[in-house]
C-alpha cells in the first residue's frame, strides 16, 4: 500500500494533516514536506496528524514524525498527533514518544453493528 496524504484547515484555524497507508523508508520523507509546505504557506498556531489510516509505520517514519516536530517547534508551531491508528498507537507507545506527540489515545473504529443499528433505525 502506498501513502497518500490529504490537508485541510480545523474549524479553529488549526492545520490537520492526514496521512493513508503505510509510512516507511520509501515514503517518510513526506510527511516531514507536508509539514514543511505548511510552515511555508502560512503560520497556524497548531498541526494536527490525523494518523486514524495509518496501517504501518516503521523507525523511519517515526523518525520522519520526530523531524516534522522539531521543525514545527523552530518554527513556534505545536505539532501534535490525534485518533492514532492502533498500530501507530502502539509504535509511539514502543518508542516513549506518545507524551511528545500529546499523548493520543488510540483511534477506536465503530463497531460494524454500530454502524449497522444506526443505519437501520
């Protein structure tokens, strides 16, 4: 699977970043542009990465995370991680980088007969 990343602006101005699929040796360098490209554009106050599709991330993407980080911190801008996917949950976890990022809580997909249930009634 090949990671593609969408960007769009949070109601309170804040900047949400939201990468799809797996993030490895062959793509990490992206997310560390895609916050790059912001800083440039404009100056938000926050970044938000949404990282709910994430379905792999391996030491360079977290790695590529801990760069995009800094460079928001340079810049004044709080970089924070939000409705990590379980597995991205669990590397940040793994690598006592879960309080750097502000300390998400691991994104729970709705239950299929949620979905269902609500669907019908």
């Amino acid at each position: 699977m090949t990671l593609s990343i969408t960007t769009s602006t949070l109601a309170d101005g804040a900047i949400e970043i939201s990468p799809r699929g797996e993030i490895d040796v062959e793509n990490a360098y992206e997310i560390r542009e895609a916050v790059g490209a912001q800083l440039s554009d404009a100056s938000p106050g926050r970044i938000e990465l949404n990282m709910q599709q994430v379905t792999f991330i391996d030491s360079v993407g977290i790695s590529a995370l801990v760069a995009a980080f800094q460079l928001a911190g340079v810049s004044g801008v709080k970089l924070v991680v939000t409705r990590p996917s379980r597995f991205a949950h669990r590397q940040l976890w793994v690598t006592g980088l879960l309080g750097l990022f502000g300390n998400p809580q691991p994104h729970e997909p709705q239950a299929y007969e949620d979905v269902v249930t609500t669907a019908g009634a």
